[in-house]
C-alpha cells in the first residue's frame, strides 16, 4: 500500500491527461472485473503515465466550479472526513470524497478520476505523509490540519520532521485562495500556522485562517498525559505549560520563555457531556463566542471525536453549510470504518471494534472504555506488525492501559505481536493467567463472544486491534453475513438545496 515517498511534486513529462485518463479507466475496469474494488490501481497507473494528472484533473474540477477539501491528520481524519462529507450532502452539495483507506496519492488520484464531471466538492481524506507530496498539485480551497501524534514512526521518521514537511507544504500554498482550518490546541500545528500567517502577510496577503479547539476544563486532564508528543516550543525550544489537556497533547499549552499560547478558537465546544459510549452532547460556538451556536448529541462517544465534529463543522463553515444541515449530518452520524463501531451478532450480544494505532489513540480509548462504566470482562487485543500497522510495535509500552487491565480481570490476545501485548500486559498488573493467547485471529473473536455470554450481562465484547487486524476481523464478519461490508458506508445524498 504505501508508495514510494519522492519529496516534491512530480514534474515529469509524461502523457497528456487526455490519453492517460482512458488507459487508467481501462485499469478500473479490469481490476472491477476481476473481483477488485477500484482501490489505488487506477490512480496509480494513470500517475505512471501522467505524472502531472493530480494537477490536471484539480484543474479542470474547478473550472466547473469542484471545489476542493484536503483533511490530514495522524488521529481521526477518516471520522472528520466522513462527518464533512455528511455536513455538505444535507446541505445539497454533491461530494466526491475517498473511500476508506485510499487517502495515498493514487487513491486521491483514482477519487479524482472516478468522479469525472461530478462534484460540487472534492472532500479528500490524505493521509499525512502524503500530504505535502498532492497539496502543492490540487491546490486546495480548504485545508483541515487536525492534530499531529507519534504514529508509525518507523514509516515517517520523527513527528518534527513530519511537521517541518509541512510547514513546507503550507508555503506552497496560494494563500489569496485557501483558507487554513487547524487545532489552535496542538502547539505543533500552532506553530506551522503561525510561520504560514507570518510570511503571507509579509507578502502583502491577508491569510484566511480558522482556529478551532475545546473549551470545557470540566472534561480535560490536569497538566499533560505521559504518553504526549509535544512537550516543547517549537519557536524557543523551552519545555512548554500544559494547564490541563483533553487528549494527549492538544490542550491548554503556553511557553512560559517566549510568550507562545494559542489563538483564541473561532469555532470552539463546551458544555461536554459524555454520555457512556452512546454519545456525547456538546455545545459548539461558530464565530468565537458571539451569538451563533448549535447545540448537538454526536452519535460516537469519545472526546476526540469531539475535536473530529468540532474541526468538521469548522470547515463545513468556511463551505457556506448552515446551521441546520451541520446539526442533522451530527445526529444521524455513524462510526466510521471501525472507530467504536458495534456489530450484533447471532445468538445475542455484540462485538465493538476499536481500532488503536498509536499511544494517544489507545489511551482515549481506553479512557472512554473506563469512564463510560461498561462492564468490559471480554475485551480482546489484537496487535499486528504489517506496514500499514507500523511495524514497531513498541508504542504499547507508552499507552497507559492499566486502568483498562484492572477491570478486565483477563483478555484475550491475538495477532501477530500477540506475545509482546501479552508481556505488556503482565507488566501493567495482568496476571499472566489472564492473558488468553490465541494466535489465530477468528478463533480470538469467538473466544472473546464466548466469554462475553459467560461473564457479563448483556454480551457485550469489546475489540481493540491494529489497522491489518481490523481488515481481517472486518473479512470475518462479512463472511459470517453479521454486518455490512464496509465500502456500503458511502454518504447520503441528500437533495435539499
Ligand atoms: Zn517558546
């Protein structure tokens, strides 16, 4: 899946869009024919033979008016990505947006081709690597930067250098036609935007910039958590404050050497109340605290799906969406791919899928597991090594997993780390005895179902796995016929305008 990283856009001479494009739908069609979803394929043969396509096909979307929306981020922009997407179709805009996973430079590429003439708005999920390698080429009307974690490492290098790839990316940008979208909480994205306000405005621009963020001490953590990625200032270089944070590193953050705090957010949640994990109600202010606010139960619990909603609506805003389509998009919204996504099965009960990638992401989850108070006896971890995983598995050493522990009792472990998880497991208080391995991952969930319907109430088993592992649990129960294949979670459309 991923693509070899060159750094620069390609400006290589190659076909006109005109004769590649056929060839590349060609490719579509025969890998449909052979039983395979368009994927990346299309895309990746048409930037074969056209290296300059992405540019092109952004090009020729906005002389018809497509306007375009790029959402990167290492946590949740699959979610921000999905309740955008929902945000425009109420409001009667035809989206064009990616499916699940294809957010790589071939997978915008195929999006782009698939669409053809279609489109009001082009919302495209990138994956954040790829994202200064197809910025500079679409040449986006929004841009969403939603929160930079420690995520893969071994794939990226280090989160400063991801970051300084980025404020690259922001420099090639026009800014007399974008409008950046960013978490003023995360002091790593402040700052690149703070540089990109800086240089355009010596440029005689006047940038158009929306910060978002939370504003609700009621439901943060004092300080910082110890698994936080960003505890120094990127100007000075001086540790940074944290008054109090919501999840990992995006909180309340001040550099008591420089001065550095965050711009006020324009559009901002309070008034949170997590509602187990059925759902969460919030108030969101639209224009930095004056009159205009919405008040809303999102359907997903989590406080990072909080900032998920809140930086969707940010963008919906700058997108002309009004007040009422953002707050029925919310309502009716569903988990995405496997983020707190519960399947019944036969027989009675359920099995939660949570997919965990990183320390950050694994300690929100475990923090909503726990504050939500579900009984969570039969919860099984599944922790793979492919590279879409992340190869270095070490980041389930930085994860504070232990309250999860305690209240488990004993879990079930699979995947092909599953060994190592286990020996975390013993180090976080785990009596080896309640370490449950079992190697093959199918076995594993009806292990997990069958401790389910011995040890708890109502049935209810809870999944915590890696990307790969999800696919895999994801193969199973399509096959088993107890929920629907994934791809069939396109938006709505929705003809009100
Ligand atoms: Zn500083």
């Amino acid at each position: 899946m991923p693509e070899p990283s060159p750094s620069a856009p390609s400006r290589r001479i190659g076909l006109p869009l005109g004769v590649a494009r056929p060839i590349a739908q060609l490719a579509r069609r025969v890998s449909r024919a052979s039983g395979r979803e368009g994927g990346a394929l299309p895309g990746r043969v048409l930037l074969g033979l056209a290296p300059g396509a992405l540019a092109s096909l952004a090009r020729s979307g906005r002389r018809r008016g497509r306007r375009i929306v790029l959402v990167s981020a290492t946590n949740g922009k699959t979610t921000t990505t999905a309740l955008l997407a929902e945000m425009l179709a109420a409001q009667g805009f035809e989206v064009v947006h990616n499916v699940t996973g294809a957010n790589l430079r071939s997978g915008i590429a195929t999006t782009l081709l698939q669409a053809g003439r279609r489109g009001d708005v082009a919302v495209l999920e990138t994956d954040e690597a790829t994202l200064p390698r197809v910025a500079p080429d679409l040449q986006p009307d929004v841009i969403v930067l939603a929160n930079l974690f420690r995520d893969q490492l071994d794939r990226f290098g280090e989160l400063e250098v991801l970051a300084d790839r980025w404020r690259d990316t922001l420099a090639a940008l026009d800014p007399s036609s974008t409008t950046v979208v960013y978490n003023t909480d995360d002091p790593l994205i402040s700052e690149l935007v703070y540089d990109y306000v800086r240089a355009a405005t010596l440029e005689g621009h006047a940038p158009s910039v929306v910060p978002f963020g939370l504003d609700d001490e009621d439901v943060a953590q004092a300080g910082l958590p110890h698994a936080a990625d960003s505890r120094f200032c990127r100007r000075c270089g001086h540790a940074l404050d944290y008054d109090h944070s919501w999840v990992g590193h995006l909180g309340a953050w001040s550099c008591p050497s420089c001065g550095a705090r965050p711009e006020p957010a324009q559009v901002y949640a309070d008034e949170i109340a997590l509602d187990g994990l059925a759902a969460t109600t919030l108030r969101v202010s639209l224009d930095g605290g004056g009159h205009r606010e919405l008040r809303l139960r999102l359907p997903i619990p989590g406080l990072y799906n909080v900032y998920n909603a809140v930086a969707a609506i940010a963008a919906a805003e700058v997108l002309g969406v009004d007040e009422t389509a953002m707050t029925d998009a919310i309502a009716t919204s569903a988990p995405a791919f496997g983020r707190f996504e519960r399947i019944p099965v036969p027989g009675g009960g359920t099995i939660t899928l949570l997919l965990v990638k990183n320390p950050t992401g694994l300690n929100e989850v475990v923090r909503t597991l726990v504050s939500s108070g579900v009984d969570v006896t039969a919860t099984l971890f599944a922790l793979n090594d492919g590279i879409a995983d992340g190869r270095d598995t070490s980041w389930v050493w930085d994860a504070d997993i232990e309250p999860l522990l305690e209240r488990a009792g004993a879990m079930v472990v699979t995947g092909e780390r599953a060994a190592e998880f286990g020996l975390r497991a013993v180090y976080g208080g785990l009596d080896p005895a309640g370490v449950l391995v079992e190697e093959d991952l199918e076995q594993a969930m009806y292990r997990v179902l069958e401790r389910a319907r011995e040890f708890t109430e109502h049935g209810h088993a809870y999944a915590l796995v890696t990307y790969t592992a999800m696919l895999r649990m994801r193969a199973v129960i399509a096959a088993q016929g107890w929920a629907r294949t994934y791809w069939a979670n396109e938006p709505r459309k929705r003809g009100r305008r």
